[in-house]
C-alpha cells in the first residue's frame, strides 16, 4: 500500500523495507515464496479496490526501486552466503524450489495471466462461461522475459543463495508484480459496463485455481464490485464460494468433523459450488507447501464469510437464505457442543426472523426482472446465436433493458475492432479509434428468429421477459428454470412465419383468440441464479405449442394467481387489492373471460378437446370463486369512503357471473 503512495519520500522508504524483507526471507528459506506470495496478494487488493496511483504508475516505480536496491547490496547477500540458516526451513529440502515453475500461490508469469477474452474459450466444460467479457484487443502480449530461458536457477532451502541468484528472483518477482498490475489494471479501466467488469474479475480469480488465496482476493473483489453497484445477492454469492473452498478443505483436511448430512446441506444452500473450480488439484502437496497457513483456511474464516454471505443477503431481502445459512451453524455448533458460537448465531437468527416478519408485514414489492436476450451477427463472434438469463432490479423496464444491451454491443464491438493493441514504452495501451456501429438492431417481434432472414452485416439482439420456476425446498431459494413465451404467426394454416413481418403478425386475426398460438419456451441456465454474475447462458430449452384453448386457460389461470396472491396476504393490502378486483370485474375488461367463454365454450365447443373444454369450465369457476372472495375480503377492510366502490364491483360481478355461468352450464342444451 505504502509503496503505492503519491509522495515520493513514502514510496522510497517503503520499498526500501520491503526490500529488507525479501533479504530475510531469501536468507532463512532459499527463496522467495511466501513475500511473492503476500505481494500479489497485496498488488491484487489494490487492483480491485481501485486504489492505484497516477493510473497505477507510482506502484511500478516502486518494483524498479526494489529491484535496484537487490543489485545495491551485493556485501550484504555475500555476507548471508555460508551462514547456516537462523530458524529451520521452512520447506522441505528435498523440494527444488524452481521460481519458473510458480508454487501454487506464486504470482503468474504474464502468458498464464488469466486473460478475460471475448473469444477466448479456456474455461472447463463445466465452466458457466458466464459471456466472453472482454476482447482479445485488450490481452497483454506476452512477456518472453519472464519464460523459463531467463528464470533464476534452481535452489533450495538447503543451500545459501548467491548474489546473483537473489537478485534473479527480485526481478522475476517485480516484473511478474508488473504484468499482473498493468494488464489487469488496464482490462479494468478501459471498460464501464459492470457485466463486463465484473466478468473480468471472475476469470481473474478463475485463472488462479492453483493459488488459492490468490483466488479469495479476486473474489473477495468480485463481491466489493457488486457491492458498490448495490447487487448484493452477487456479492453474497462470492462470499459464499469463498466459504465453500473453506469448508472443502476443512472437510478434506480432517480439521472439521463433517457428515454427510452437513455436505448435503451446503450444497442446498450453495448449489453452484460443485459445479465451480475448486482447490489447487495436488492438494496435499499444497498443504504441506504451506499454502492453507493463512487465517482464511480456518473455522472462524468460514464462520466469518458465511456471516458477511448473510448480512449482504439481508440487505438484498433474502432473508430465508440468511436464515437457513444460520439454522446449519447452529446444528453445526450443537453436534460439536461449541454453545458459545451456538448462541451467537440463534441471535443472528432471530434477527432474521424478525425482519422475515417485518418484509411479510410491509409486503414489499422487491420481485426481481428476469430477461433472456438472444445475440445474432458475425461481427459478435463466440457472442453469436448464445442466449442469456439476465437478473435485473424491479426498476429495470424493458426499454430500459434493451438500452443497455445496446449500449454493451456497442462495447464489444469497439473491442473487436481493437484487434491490434499497441503499446507505448510504458506499457500503456494506445486503443484504436472509437467505432460506433450503426447497424445494431433490437428485434421487436416476440417470435423464434429465422437467422436466414437477418442482414449479415447487422448485429441483432432480442430480449424475452421471463418469469422464474422455483425449485422445491429446500432448494426453494434458487432458480434455474425460466418460462417465456413466443408468439406462433400463420400456425395450422400451412404458412410460415417471417422474422421480418410486422409484430403484429399472428395466425389469422391477432384479437381471435381462437386463432392465437403459443409457444412456451423454458430455459434452463448452466448456474442457479443467485450467481456470483448478474447474468448466466442458457444451457437448455424446452418448447411446447400451446393451443388456443390452451391459450385461454393460461389466461384465466394467470388471473387466478394474482387473485390468489392478494387474498392471502397477511393482514390485507386494500390498494393492490382493490386493483387486482377492478382488474377482473370491471366491464373496461371483464369481455376477456365472457369472451373467451363464448369462443371455447358456446357453439364450437365440440369442435375442441373435450378435457380441454372441462378444464377451461375449471377455470373460469375458480376465477369467479376467487372473484368473489376477493370482493368480500374487501369489504372487511375499507372505510366510509370506499363503499362506492364495494358497491360497484359487487353490481358488476353480478352481471358477470351471470354471463359466464350461461356458457359453463349450457353444455346440456348444444
């Protein structure tokens, strides 16, 4: 940090101790593992919060002061060699310690940086490949100063270094510092969009599966990102992977009794773990490298990250997540007799269940937006013909989705047009200049695209609002299939439909609802939502043509539901109430059910299914059932001043009663 400060007379002194350190270190263990170690991780801290100097030159006037001092005190490495090591090493002798072959927390050379391309594919197959965030015009080049050919000669504990050697792994160690600070610095600024940006962090973190506190900092960044854009239920995700990897190596360690049952709990609460990268894949050779000495791999750390898991989850309205991360702490706790920690954690618990009681109370309207946007155009590259899930705030409106995937094509694009990235002496990259592209459409329509019809030259997006399918508990929490619908033009008349027509564009008459056909589409995504991404690709889909009277019976159902809802609520909410009534009732909208009734139900009822007709019958009479609960709900609740409205929507509901049971019960005289 210090080595990072504006003034000049801070940045000398603090480098001249980080120097002294790295002597100490290469002194008592042959080597400099555990500083590379810890000044990545310090480098990287800054990196994500944002905290760099002049643009992060003040850091990399710092490494080349440091190097310098290693070549000024050649005396002092002359002294230490020979001299019998001051405390036992610290790594086993019969180790080599290669500082070309990084340990599994050394800082990465610059051709193994994580690189956050948009084409780039590295991730596993099991990957969730969230979107390619960045293109290849922002990749470092790579380094050919830091391959094998120039790396310090091999040594270990049990041998004193010599000048030269100590020397070699200052400069291997502050010029890998340098790539990792310039070129993720750099990836980070030059973009504005917070999928991208946080997209970058994830494949950072990615990159050091093999560094696992490496991986905590770049996922402990992860989370701060989504915290300052206020997306909490991501950055509760990213504490919760980090507790995960904990409890991984707790468990495989021996240092925490675990059950099965308690396996089978964190993975109900954190469903995406099993499916993310896990830990270094020679994980005892790790541990007895001294990779897992730090606190974090610990049960207080774990304890610790769950906690932050929850408290950010409860400023985002997820409560029961919260309450089911503490009721496992607590059976954990009990099992092990620990009834301090047990305690603290049924008061967190309480807390919880008072604000569930409160949210309840309130009845907040905190629903989150579920989109799909589908990219279709050459120039998007691996971007082209994927769908994703995007997770959005309730403020978020379709129109105002669809500016700001505009405006992330526009990103990208520029991005590929950057495809030769110079640089300057100084490592900063000289962009190419700006492209606005024009030929960027939104496809307005609601129905499959015929990527046939599409200009090759254009870069199309369509966007699809989604309602999610909860899973049952105790997975309940999390979703990862989403219902939509498209529209099904000229279906059953021997036509085809035409990505170009007009929206408007239906089998037959768009308002004959016995000519409307539907196609439900569900999407099931590659991670469950909450995610450590505001946004996850759809990995499957299922389609299924409904029919018309099908159609219809959708539509009175979806009434059913809103109905439903308001009803149950615990006490009343008069105004949503009394909205939801005038929605159903009122005569400005009661011709849908009497006329869907009088399509399905009158005299062509014979030419439809007969258990679709009966299930139609069903419906109508649970939306007039419910209709009528609703109303006298309603009168338990209001004032002198709404009785005018009691009166009138008991007046039409009537007459709509009337009508409709006329179609239910005359089936015995068609």
């Amino acid at each position: 940090k210090l080595c990072n400060d504006e003034e000049e007379h801070v940045r000398s002194r603090a480098s001249s101790v980080l120097s002294t350190m790295l002597h100490e270190n290469m002194s008592i263990c042959g080597n400099m593992s555990r500083m590379r170690v810890q000044a990545t991780i310090a480098a990287s801290k800054l990196i994500g919060e944002g905290k760099l100097v002049s643009g992060h030159g003040a850091l990399l006037k710092s490494l080349e002061q440091i190097v310098d001092l290693a070549k000024e005190h050649p005396i002092m490495m002359t002294m230490m060699v020979g001299e019998a090591p001051t405390s036992p090493p610290l790594w086993p002798a019969s180790t080599p310690l290669n500082p070309t072959t990084t340990t599994p927390d050394a800082t990465l050379p610059s051709d193994q940086l994580p690189s956050p391309s948009l084409h780039q594919s590295s991730s596993p197959p099991s990957s969730p490949s969230p979107s390619p965030p960045l293109s290849p015009s922002l990749l470092p080049s790579k380094d050919t100063s830091s391959s094998s050919a120039s790396s310090p000669p091999l040594t270990s504990s049990s041998s004193s270094p010599s000048p030269d050697v100590y020397i070699a792994h200052v400069s291997s160690m502050c010029r890998r510092l340098r790539d990792l600070v310039t070129h993720a610095s750099q990836q980070i600024d030059l973009v504005e969009d917070h999928d991208i940006k946080t997209e970058i962090f994830y494949k950072i973190s990615n990159g050091f599966i093999e560094s696992p506190n490496l991986r905590v900092t770049w996922l402990d960044n992860l989370s701060r990102k989504h915290t300052e854009a206020k997306m909490y239920q991501e950055a509760a995700q990213c504490k919760m992977q980090i507790a995960y990897l904990i409890f991984t190596y707790l468990r495989i360690s021996g240092k925490l009794e675990v059950h099965d049952r308690d396996v089978a709990v964190v993975r109900d609460l954190f469903p995406n773990g099993e499916y993310e990268d896990g830990l270094p894949s020679e994980l005892h050779a790790a541990t007895a490298e001294g990779v897992f000495l730090s606190d974090v791999w610990s049960l207080d750390s774990f304890v610790d990250y769950m906690r932050k898991a929850c408290e950010l989850s409860d400023r985002a309205g997820c409560h029961t997540l919260s309450l089911d991360v503490y009721t496992f702490l607590v059976n954990m706790f009990s099992r092990t007799r620990d009834f301090h920690r047990m305690g603290s954690m049924l008061g967190h618990a309480k807390d919880v269940c008072d604000k569930l009681v409160d949210a309840e109370r309130d009845q907040l309207n905190t629903h989150d937006r579920w989109y799909r946007v589908a990219f279709y155009g050459k120039d998007l590259l691996d971007l082209d013909g994927r769908e994703y899930i995007y997770k959005r705030g309730p403020e978020c409106t379709l129109s105002h989705m669809a500016t700001k995937i505009k405006s992330y094509l526009q990103t990208i694009t520029q991005q590929n047009i950057n495809a030769n990235v110079k640089e300057n002496k100084d490592n900063t990259i000289i962009p190419a200049p700006p492209h606005h592209h024009d030929n960027i459409v939104l496809i307005t329509h609601n129905r499959e695209v015929e990527r046939d019809t599409l200009a090759p030259n254009t870069i199309y997006y369509q966007i699809l609002a989604l309602e999610p399918v909860h899973a049952p508990p105790p997975n309940d929490n999390y979703m990862t299939r989403f219902v939509g619908e498209l529209s099904v033009p000229n279906h059953g008349d021997g036509g085809s439909s035409s990505s170009s027509s007009s929206s408007s564009s239906s089998s037959g008459d768009a308002n004959d609802p016995s000519r409307q056909y539907k196609m439900r589409v569900t999407y099931t995504t590659q991670r469950a939502f909450p995610y450590m991404m505001t946004r996850v690709r759809v990995s499957h889909m299922d389609k299924v043509i409904l029919s018309p009277i099908h159609n219809a019976i959708d539509t009175i159902l979806a009434r059913c539901n809103m109905l439903t809802t308001q009803i149950n609520n615990d006490p009343p909410r008069m105004n949503p109430l009394q909205q939801v009534i005038q929605g159903s009732v009122f005569p400005m909208v009661n011709e849908g059910p009497l006329r869907l009734c009088q399509i399905f139900l009158g005299e062509k009822r014979g030419e439809y299914p007969p258990d679709e007709v009966v299930r139609l019958e069903g419906a109508v009479c649970a939306f007039l059932d419910l209709c009528m609960r609703a109303i006298d709900l309603n009168r338990t609740i209001i004032g002198p001043k709404h009785v005018g409205f009691q009166q009138m929507v008991e007046k039409q509901y009537a007459s709509l009663k009337e009508q409709a049971y006329f179609y239910i019960h005359s089936k015995d005289k068609l």
